[in-house]
C-alpha cells in the first residue's frame, strides 16, 4: 500500500467471548508493523487484558507518506496464551 497524506490506520482490538459468555483471563499484546523489503518495523504496541470492551485504534501514517508498505497485524501472548482471544475488528487505512 503507498501511504498518501491524511492516512490513518483504524481498528478496535479486544477479545472474543469464550463460550460461557465470558472473556476470561486473555493477556496480549496487540502489534501494528509495516515491512518495507526485508525490513519489519514496529509502529504501535496496545496491550489489553480481557475486560469486555474493544479498544479502538487510530494511528496517523503521515510519517509514512510516500512509502510502500505492507502492514503486518500481529497479537502476542502476554504470559499464558489460557483465553487469549484475541480479535482485530475491522481494520482499516483510512484518508481525510
């Protein structure tokens, strides 16, 4: 994707219910990367614990104009992966 001026990278991040209807004890990392050749950088870490809710996201990419990328959605555990669940909603770049 060639990141133009005005960009942002929109989601919401949480967790999905186990099926008792509950989040349980889910721990993770959620990360937004972009790869530019070989290299893979790290633009924005969001840690979340199971609470219920979704956490939105809104990055600016105006460092990034210009650039082709690939942008890479990562989650990490963050300890044990027990009700990790983790769920990105509806990604998206989005322009002014």
């Amino acid at each position: 994707y060639q990141v133009k001026a005005g960009d942002h990278f929109k989601a919401r991040v949480g967790f999905a219910a186990n099926p008792d209807g509950k989040c349980g004890l889910g721990k993770v990392i959620f990360q937004i990367a972009v790869k530019d050749g070989e290299d893979i950088d790290t633009l924005q870490e969001i840690p979340a614990t199971c609470d219920g809710t979704l956490t939105p996201v809104d990055l600016s990419l105006s460092e990034l104009r210009g650039q082709t990328l690939a942008f890479i959605l990562v989650v990490k555990a963050d300890g044990s992966a027990q009700d990790d669940w983790a769920v990105w909603n509806s990604p998206q770049i989005t322009q002014p």
